[in-house]
C-alpha cells in the first residue's frame, strides 16, 4: 500500500526531473566541447534538476518568489565563477552564463507541463551554441542593407499586420485588410528567404541563383539575365539554366503558397503544378548538362522585397484584383474571373494565385475555377516572361528557353484537360 502510494503520490514527479536531466545534459554536452566554457555537463544538468525543484517547491509553498530567487542565485554564482578565474585571452562567459539561465528556465517549464516545448527550445538553444562560427559567418556576410530587409519585414508582420482589422468590407465582403496584409507577409516571407539567400551563396554555385532568384522574383531574374546574355554570348548556357530554374521555382512558391493559404485544394491542384514541373524539369536538366563550366559571375541587383513600398504595391494590388475577380466572376461567371487572370498573371501571379483561394475559401469559387484561374496566370505568365526574352535578350536565347516554358506550360495545359 505504502509503495503504491509513493509510485502514485511522490514519484510522480520523477519524469518530471528526468526531462529536465536530459535537458541539462543535452546543453551541457555542447558547451563540454567550448574550452572557454566554465560549466560542462554537470553544471547543466545540475542547473536543470536545481530549476524543475525549485518550480516544485514554489508551488508546494504557494511561494512564486521562489523560482525568481532561485534564478538571482544561479545566475550570480555563474558569473562568479567567471569573475574569480577571470582570463582576458578567454571566452568571457556571456554566452554560457546566458544557457545557464536558459536551462534553468526550461527546468521549471518542465515542471509546469511544457514538457514538448522546453524540449524544443533545448534543442534551438544548442543549435544556437553549436554553430557559433556559421552564425557568425552568415552575420558578415549580410549588409546595412540586408539587414534592413530583415527589419522591415519585421516591421510588416509583427507592427502593421496586428493593428489591422480582421473584417470584411465592400462589395461582395471581398476586402479584409487583415487577410490582404496576412498575404503580404507571407509572400514577403518567401521572397525574403530568398532574397537573403541571393546573398550569402553570392555568385559561387551560379546554377543555383535561378532558385533563389525564382523566390524572389521570377520575372526579374529572366529580365536580368535575358539582358546579359544580349551582352555576352558566353554568358547565354547559364543564362538558359538560371531562367528555366526560375520558372520552375514559381510553381514551387505557388505550391507553399497554397499549402498555407488553402490546404484544401492541394489535391486538385498539385497535379497540375506537378504535370508543368515535371515536364519542365526534364527539359531543364537537359540543359543544365549542356551547360559548360563558367567563370563566377556576380549575383543579379535584385529589389530588396520587403521594402514598405514595394509590399504596399503588392497588398493594393491583390486587394484590387481580389474585388476583380469576386466582381466579374458574378457578373460574368467563371469567364470573367479567367479574364482577370489572364491579365493579373502577366506581371505578377501571386496576386491572383492568392486572390482565387481567397474566394474559394469564403466558398465564392469552386475548387475547378479556382485552379482554372490560377494555372491560366501561371500560362500567362509564362507568355509574358518568354516575350522579355524575345524584347531584351536574342533570338537565341528565346529558342533555347522556348522548349523548357513550353514543356511547363504544355504540361499545366495537358494536366488541365485530364484533370479538371
């Protein structure tokens, strides 16, 4: 009887303190390795377990000062630690003292049930300790204006996109500044992860920069590179490889794209994103194993895409297509959403892709003409882009990116009349 009562009454805790053991040593494991570091793997275990008993003893004795008394001392006997054995040819101790806490925090997290998430922040916390030299790497490699990127699309997710109301307005209830806003972040989110990847591979894997510039901005990239081809004939194998990949990269954005946006349609519509890039991408690596090696070349100027003016440019446009597209889809039917597209895709595909699962998800469109009017943008877009080639690129160029836009968009067409 007594045994069961402790296995149900004081050893209930036990698992508890063994999340926060293994916590502990997880962290204490990578700064074992930092010969700097004045704590190993005792220390964070120890720290760990002192922070799971001390949450416990604070709710035992209904005591909240507890665990922030607890933290002083921990806190204070670290940098004592560091203070008394102090070395100037040494790591001065931030970075540890800084885990320590952490650790400790995360201790009394798992006491409260937060099992999976002190866990998870463990884990980020040695990620964050283990790769000190690639983080310091990618933070000298980004610029003043980089780094402003970041800070603006901050600014748009976290200071704009909150204060906005989350109501419909207008004709058709088709305007919510909330939901217009929520797509512009998401697309800033994506072009900035490319943008900021343009940076830091810079011009050694330039195959590559077709991915990246794809993310950021797909009808850019061929502009820029149709432009330099025109300048250098040399330049034309990398230019094909780097536009194709582009083109390919869009139907992977608009995919995350509807992922987030619409889940629901993506059975409907990944067939007919995935028939245009598998094609597509047949025709691509032909290509790319025609590609000769090449000298490095600098990465494309291509417009920072979380700029404030360059986001609102976009939400206006979305909004603007979005009335569009709910206004002529009633009074014309799906024919009048097509036309929409038809014009929207030429320059940006985005804004029509995310304006059609808009209304399918407010249940104005069906699954059909949603993917109808996406892929028609996508069609378009691929019509326009192949026309900037012809304009500022040369006949050349053209025929050789002809095959691969016309397998993408004859694979989107094809997969369109099977599927739909």
């Amino acid at each position: 009887m007594n045994t069961e009562f402790m296995l149900n009454g004081e050893l209930s805790a036990l698992p508890h303190f063994v999340t926060s053991l293994a916590i502990g040593l997880l962290i204490g494991l990578e700064r074992e390795r930092s010969p700097g570091s004045r704590a190993g793997l005792r220390t964070f275990a120890l720290v760990a377990l002192f922070g799971t008993l001390t949450a416990l003893l604070s709710e035992e004795t209904n005591t909240p000062s507890l665990l922030l008394g607890g933290l002083l001392i921990v806190g204070l006997m670290t940098i004592a630690a560091y203070f008394r054995a102090r070395d100037d040819s040494m790591d001065p101790g931030t970075t540890t003292v800084a885990a320590i806490l952490v650790c400790y925090g995360l201790g009394a997290a798992v006491w409260y049930d937060n099992d999976t998430l002190a866990i998870m922040l463990a884990i980020i916390t040695t990620v964050l300790l283990y790769f000190k030299t690639e983080l310091h790497g990618i933070t000298e490699k980004l610029n003043r204006r980089d780094l402003i990127s970041i800070l603006q699309f901050a600014v748009l997710t976290f200071i704009i996109l909150p204060i906005l109301p989350d109501k419909n307005y207008g004709p058709y209830e088709a305007i919510n500044p909330y939901q217009i806003w929520l797509m512009v972040v998401l697309i800033s989110g994506v072009s900035l992860a490319g943008y900021v990847a343009l940076q830091l591979i810079g011009s050694r894997h330039s195959a590559v920069l077709g991915l990246f510039g794809g993310l950021v901005s797909s009808t850019a990239t061929t502009l820029v590179y149709a432009r330099r081809s025109a300048e250098n004939q040399n330049f034309m194998p990398l230019a094909v490889v780097i536009i194709l990949i582009a083109n390919l990269t869009v139907l992977i954005r608009l995919t995350i794209v509807s992922a987030v946006a619409s889940p629901s349609i993506l059975p409907q519509l990944l067939p007919i994103l995935g028939s245009g890039f598998v094609l597509g991408l047949g025709i691509t690596i032909y290509w790319w194993y025609q590609l000769n090696q090449q000298n490095e070349l600098p990465v494309p100027e291509i417009k920072n895409p979380t700029e404030i003016p360059t986001a609102a440019t976009f939400g206006l446009i979305y909004g603007l297509v979005l009335f569009c597209a709910a206004w002529l889809s009633d009074i014309a039917g799906s024919g009048g959403l097509y036309a929409v597209a038809l014009i929207s895709g030429l320059t940006d595909v985005d804004a029509i892709t995310l304006s059609s699962l808009r209304l399918f998800e407010m249940g104005k469109l069906e699954a059909t003409e949603t993917v109808t009017a996406i892929s028609i943008g996508i069609l378009s877009n691929i019509g326009f882009k192949l026309g900037l080639i012809c304009f500022f690129g040369n006949t050349l160029l053209a025929k050789q990116c002809l095959s691969g836009m016309l397998a993408t968009a004859g694979g989107i067409g094809l997969a369109l009349l099977f599927f739909i």
